[in-house]
C-alpha cells in the first residue's frame, strides 16, 4: 500500500514539473505553444508560418518585430508564461520606451 502512495506521488510531482517547463519558441509545436498562457492557436499557427518563412527567431526584439501583436510587454508576459527565444527569458521592457504622460502632465505645460 505504501509503495502504491509513494508511486502516485512521485508521478504527480513528476508531471506537474512537467507542466511548468520552459517552451523555446524555436523548437516547440503548436500544442507546445498552445500550452503557453497568452498564446491561443491563432496565435501559436502565426508564430510557426513565420518561423517557417524567415527561419528561427534570434532574440526577443526580433520576435516582437515578426510577430503582429506581440509587444515588449505581452513579450515580458509571456516570458514569465514560459516562453522563451533561444533559451532566454525576456526580463522587462526596455527603459528606453518612452513614458507615456497622462491628461494632467499635458495640461499642466
């Protein structure tokens, strides 16, 4: 009986591990992507056609610039989903995006 439980763990543990592993965008299917949260199948089949087309992405800007709809901070969302270019993590948006001022910083000038 103790055998079974621990068996039943292990294989629990195992597969939720498995469940929070990193996609690389460069090799993954459209099942893999697709499991990516933020990446539907629409998404996932203009992911691979371009991928097809142009060859694997090289970093992150080049794949926000391939991919319409993918900004630098859908990019950082879906880096922290799992998603990652040649094995990198996307880790912030870049600091020289400039800041978008409000109503009241227009107004004030």
């Amino acid at each position: 009986m103790l055998k079974k439980w621990l068996f039943s763990l292990v294989s629990l543990l195992a597969s939720v591990s498995f469940a929070f592993a990193d996609v690389d965008v460069n090799k993954a299917d459209q099942a893999a992507l697709d499991g990516v949260k933020g990446i539907g199948p629409a998404k996932s089949k203009a992911i691979l056609a371009e991928r097809a087309k142009g060859g694997e992405f090289k970093d992150w800007h080049d794949f926000e610039t391939r991919i319409k709809g993918i900004g630098e901070k859908n990019a950082v969302k879906l880096s922290d989903a799992g998603l990652r270019v040649n094995g990198q993590a996307k880790t912030s948006v870049r600091s020289d995006t400039p800041a978008v001022k409000s109503n009241k910083e227009k107004m004030s000038k």
